[in-house]
C-alpha cells in the first residue's frame, strides 16, 4: 500500500488570543496559500460559533509539499500563533523523516497510515 498524501489536523485555541486579529490573519494566509501553493490539496479553516476553537485541515500530495507550505508561511506562523495558540497538531500519513524533524519543532503528532485508500 503506497500512499504519501498527508492530512494534518491542527487544533488552536482562539479563545486564549486576540480573536479579531486571528480572523483577519488566517483569512489573509488562507488566500496566500491558495494563490501561491498550486501543490496544496486542501486548506480549510473551520471556527466554531463561540470563536473559541479553530480547526486547520490542511492536505497535501506529499512530504516535499508540505515541507514547500513551511517554508512559505514559516514567517506568518508567529503572529497567528500568538493571536490563537497551537492546541493540537495531528499529522495523518507517513512523512519524510526532514518533515517529521520539521513537524516535531511544533509538537506533532505523526500516524502513519494503517489501512485504507483514497479515489
């Protein structure tokens, strides 16, 4: 089974932050990465009604995209992360062992795909 599609789930706490910078933050990186990452599958921001927690359901193709969305927005990531501090970060999929050492500076948790397939 060969699959090197990654999903990373990343959990911030918005409530802990500064909420209206956040939103206007995420919204701008949201845009960037979506005009200048053609490689990236999916980036999806979801807020829950209270404003108190924000998911990031991020896809990509492979470890070397990934490792590409890092760099590019390895200088946005310190005001959002103030703004709404990192809770949680999952990483779905079997990543590159440059990715794992990039992706355990922010405390993640990496699952290697068990079972399964994608269409």
């Amino acid at each position: 089974m060969s699959n090197d599609r990654i999903t990373m789930l990343v959990t911030l706490d918005v409530g802990r932050g500064d909420t209206e910078l956040f939103k206007r933050l995420s919204k701008e990186l949201a845009e960037a990465v979506e005009s200048n990452e053609p490689s990236t599958i999916g980036y999806e921001w979801f807020l829950d009604e209270a404003e108190e927690t924000c998911i990031l359901v991020e896809s990509y193709p492979n470890s070397e995209s990934l490792l590409l969305h890092l760099d590019n927005v390895g200088a946005k990531l310190g005001p959002i992360l103030e703004a709404a501090p990192l809770s949680q970060l999952l990483v779905l999929g079997s990543v590159s062992q440059k990715a794992s050492e990039v992706l355990a500076g922010f405390g993640a948790k990496i699952i290697p795909l068990y079972a399964g397939f994608q269409r």
